[in-house]
C-alpha cells in the first residue's frame, strides 16, 4: 500500500507538555534524600535504559535465532508457534530439559519481546543463514526505539512509519502523537482498518482488525 504522511489534524494526546506539567512537572522532579542532581538523576535513567534496550536486543536476536534454527526429525521449526503439535512438543521440551529455560518466560503471550522478533525478517533479510554470534546484528535505528515497534507492528505499512519517525528523530512520545493521528486521518479517509489501543495492561499500539 502506498504511505500517506498526514498533516496534524487531531490533538497531542502524549507529547503536550504543558498537560504534562499538570501531573508530572519536570521541576518536583529529585532523587531520594538529595543524593544526586535532578539532571544527574535524568541522564543516569536515560542512559541505563539506552544500554538496557540495547542488550535486550541482542539477547532477543540470539534467542530468537537459537530457535528458528531447531529441527527435530528434519522438521524445521520457522515460526514462533503454530509449526505442529509434534514439532512444537519437541521444541518444548528441549527448552525446558535442555535449555534450562521455559520459553513462556522469555517470551509471555503478552510479550513486547514477541513484537519484536516480527521485524527480524525486514531487518536481516538473511537471518537465518547468517550468525548473530559471530556476526552484529545492528538495531537499525537511533530515535526510533524498541517501543516504537510495538506500537505499529501490526501495521502493514509500519516500515514507512518507522522510517519516518526516524527521519523527524522523533521521541517515544512524538512517535505515540505522530501514529495517533495517521490512524484517525486514515480511518477518516479510508474507513476502519485500525484503531490506537490505550490499556491499563499493555502499553499503546495499533490494533489492525480483520479485511471482510
């Protein structure tokens, strides 16, 4: 489908400010006991979830390239889930007596991880036939974080989204405003195909609902 980059035409829901400030104003803002500057504080937290973000990343690119990789009885293990009770039986078990670890935990029903790993294929065109142990697999973007994925990843044109929220270096909450918006104007010109989820449980994302 081709991209449309809408002009603003509905309200900042995430990045105004100014109503921001009504509930979190930057300048309340301090670290317990005095123990270290406000701005201090903001950088070390900036940082620190930067790395994090970063590490994950690659552990998520590791893990998720382990298991595309399992065959049982010459049977290849390609998707998540859904590859047939024997196949997935298999994999199952070797996790949990083998691998030590319960896949369930890595990577819950409701994980933002599992969003991820749905990109890998337009990220790394050769993912599973190279080797993320003894190649880099790059994170391909330096303003559009992790977050930003799952916001759109069930969008068919999520790529050109990303690309340019990238190209704007739009933050998080930029990124949020930006996506609400195309999602309103798209459905004012195109009908309902998606609609911008906010929940008590999950952070936001996009909702594609089902072609008739």
């Amino acid at each position: 489908m081709n991209f449309k980059n809408y002009p603003r035409e509905y309200e900042l829901v995430f990045s105004d400010f100014e109503r921001v400030g009504k509930k979190c104003n930057i300048d309340y803002v301090s670290f317990h006991n005095d123990r270290m500057s406000p701005v201090r504080y903001q950088m070390l937290y900036l940082e620190e979830a930067n790395k994090y973000k970063k590490d994950i990343f690659d552990h998520i690119v590791k893990i998720h390239w382990l298991n595309r990789n399992f065959c049982y009885r010459n049977m290849h293990r390609k998707k998540i889930g859904r590859n047939g009770s024997c196949l997935d039986t298999a994999f199952g078990l070797f996790t949990r007596v083998y691998g030590n670890v319960d896949m369930r935990f890595l990577f819950p029903s409701h994980s933002t991880f599992g969003k991820v790993v749905t990109y890998f294929d337009d990220f790394f065109p050769n993912f599973e036939e190279g080797n993320p142990f003894e190649e880099k697999y790059e994170y391909p973007y330096k303003y559009m974080g992790m977050e930003c994925l799952v916001v759109v990843y069930q969008m068919d044109e999520r790529l050109d989204l990303l690309k340019h929220g990238e190209k704007m270096k739009m933050s998080y909450v930029e990124f949020l405003d930006y996506i609400y918006n195309y999602v309103r104007c798209y459905t004012d010109e195109h009908g309902k195909k998606y609609d911008f989820i906010l929940s008590h449980v999950f952070m936001p994302y996009v909702k594609k609902y089902e072609e008739a």
